[in-house]
C-alpha cells in the first residue's frame, strides 16, 4: 500500500522537490496551494508523471481550520497520512527599528504558528495509527540568529523547540519528528538577494556552493523512510558545512 506524505508549500521551491522526490519513491502526495496559477498546475503535471496520486487543497497554513480542512479532505482521500512535511515559509526581512508589527506577526503565524496549525490536525490520526513521520523545516538562521531576521529566525528557532517536545511526547507511538536546517538553498526566497551577496556568502560555505532544493528534499526522504527509524528530536543541519 502507497504511504501517504502531506506537504506544505509545494507549489515551488524545496517544497515542490520533496513533493516530486516523494512521488518518485511511490508516496501520494497532498499538498496546499494558495492561488490556482501556472506554478501549480506544473506541479500537479510533475507529480502525475511520476505515477503518483496527487490531492492538491486550498489552505493557509495560518488560519486553523483551513488545516482542518486540508488534513480532514486528505484523510478522507487516502484514508491515512504517514508524513507530515511542515514546509511552507515566508521573509519579511529588515533591521528591528524598521520592522512592522504586522511583518513581525505575519511570519510567526505561517511559519510557526503555521507548522502547529498543521501538526495539531495531523497528530491524531498518527496516534491512532502508531505510527508516523513529522518533518519541520527550519533554517540555520533559528540557530545562528541573522541581522535582519528577527521575525524570521525567531519563527525557525520556535520550530526547532516546537519540533523536540513533540519528540518527546510522541516518541512512545512511534511517531518521529526532526527538524532539517537548511542553509542558503536556490529558490524563489533567496533570488532577491543581489548576485554580489550570494558570492560573498558561497565563500563562507565549506562547499563552496550554495543549496539546491535537491539537497534539502534527499534529506526529508531519508527522514521519512525506514532507514532512519532511530532518528528522533534531531536537527539535521543542510548546509554545505555553513553551520559547525
Ligand atoms: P519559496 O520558494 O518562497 O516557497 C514557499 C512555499 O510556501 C510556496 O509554495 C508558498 O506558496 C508557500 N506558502 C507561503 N506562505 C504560505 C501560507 N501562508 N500558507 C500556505 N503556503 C504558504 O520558499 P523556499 O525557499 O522553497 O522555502 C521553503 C521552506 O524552506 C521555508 O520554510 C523556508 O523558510 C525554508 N528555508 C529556505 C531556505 C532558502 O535558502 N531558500 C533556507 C532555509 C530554510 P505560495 O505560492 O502560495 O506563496
């Protein structure tokens, strides 16, 4: 029988790599979108051609119940979900002295807020079942902190406490939940930043590259998959060695 992985943000960037690295594994696959738009039909096209089943619901991983909504249409589809991907983030970057409360308030309630939303309506049914995979994707800057990046890393390190309690309390169930700290990784998020930025940071990276969503969505099929069934409360840092 196909498992089942929930995925949020998967209409672009390392959000539509794990859902298309997912499918490829033989996963179905549901995942949120906020418009219908190009990005998302190519998305669902994608994952067709990988032979997989696709649910594709409309939510704001901010508003609760649009999350009851998304997990209860999804369990009502494919009647279980094995891994809950809690993907979906946003910036809104400047320096505190300039920072809006609404920009400050916007990014805790998707990202963090967000991966609750998400959580809280997938924990039961994983509970039941005994079983089940939750993966967060954080950032490096939750553990380093970034001039900038209040809002944000303060949302990132928020996932990473969020992500070693339930640890702790569903550990009995065998339900494993890890964070993955990316670093800098290509997508639409980091594309506004100037080409000259992005040169001076790849010479801090040890690898001297920066990320691919590739790299981060390797990481969340080893999470989700049976070779890493003793791997729990754990933050996978993939950075190219940015981060020791
Ligand atoms: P991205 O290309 O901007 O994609 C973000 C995805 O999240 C999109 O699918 C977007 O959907 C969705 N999303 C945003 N707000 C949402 C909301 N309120 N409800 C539901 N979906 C929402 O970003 P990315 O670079 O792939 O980032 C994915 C995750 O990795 C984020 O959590 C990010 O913080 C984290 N991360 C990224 C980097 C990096 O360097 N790129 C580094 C560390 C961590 P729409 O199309 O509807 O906007």
């Amino acid at each position: 029988m196909n498992k089942v992985a929930l995925i949020t943000g998967a209409t672009r960037g390392i959000g539509k790599e794990i859902a298309l690295t997912l499918a490829k594994e033989g996963y179905h696959i549901a995942f949120n979108y906020r418009k219908e738009n190009e990005e998302l039909e190519q998305v669902k096209k994608e994952i067709e051609e990988n032979q997989a089943k696709y649910l594709s619901v409309k939510a704001d991983v901010s508003d609760f119940s649009e999350c009851e909504e998304f997990v209860k249409q999804t369990i009502d589809q494919f009647g279980k979900i094995d891994v809950l991907v809690n993907n979906a983030g946003i910036t809104k970057d400047s320096l505190l002295i300039r920072m809006k409360e609404e920009d400050f308030k916007e990014v805790i309630n998707v990202n963090l807020v967000g991966t609750f939303n998400m959580t809280k309506n997938v924990i039961g049914y994983m509970l039941k079942a005994r079983t089940g995979r939750i993966i967060n994707i954080s950032s490096v800057v939750g553990i380093s902190g970034n001039a900038g990046q209040t809002n944000y890393s303060a949302s990132k390190a928020g996932i990473l406490g969020f992500t070693k309690s339930l640890a702790k309390e569903v550990a009995s169930r065998n339900i494993l939940v890890n964070a993955i700290a990316p670093g800098l990784i290509e997508t639409s998020m980091t594309e506004v930043l100037k080409e000259e930025v992005k040169e001076e940071i790849e010479k801090t990276i040890p690898l001297k590259r920066i990320g691919t969503p590739k790299d981060v969505a390797n990481v969340v099929k080893f999470l989700a998959g049976d070779e890493s069934s003793y791997i729990t409360g754990q933050v996978l840092h993939v950075d190219g060695g940015m981060l020791m």
